[in-house]
C-alpha cells in the first residue's frame, strides 16, 4: 500500500522480483530506488546505470511498465507508474 515518489515527482510502486533468502525485502528496495531518484529525478533513457548501494540501477530505454530496474546480479527489483485510481 505504501509507494515512493519517483520520476517527475510521481508516486512509483516498489516491486521486488527476486532476492535470494530474502537478501531485499520491500523498504530496503524502496530506499535504493528513492536513492535512485533522488540522483536522477527525471527520466534520462539510454544513460549510463548509476551505482546505488550495490546495485546497478537504469531507466528503461522507453518509459513504461517498469520504469526503472535495479540489480545486484542476485536480486531484482524495479519501480513502475501506480496503475488505477
């Protein structure tokens, strides 16, 4: 129910898809990826993936669904737009 304000000040939802023996759970995700934003507020495509607590973080090359991805090698996560009212 919580989100993060991401690209262009909007509210992101935090996704974690994968994590090995539970390395990331859902806030340790949010704050990289409010780390993330924080850096580079505004959607920047193609752009070299900035390093955030360990983990390479990039815009996708066209805003969508998600919006940024985050690895480690390990885990995965990613932000997307809220979806609905």
């Amino acid at each position: 129910d919580r989100g993060i304000t991401g690209a262009l000040g909007k509210p992101m939802e935090v996704v974690v898809v994968e994590t090995p023996s539970g390395r990331v759970n859902c806030d340790q995700a949010g704050a990289v990826l409010v780390d993330y934003y924080a850096q580079r507020p505004d959607p920047q495509p193609g752009s070299a993936p900035l390093d955030v607590a360990g983990f390479a973080c990039n815009q996708v090359p066209e805003p969508d669904i998600p919006q940024v991805i985050c690895t480690d090698g390990a885990s995965l996560l990613y932000s997307m737009w809220r979806q609905g009212g």
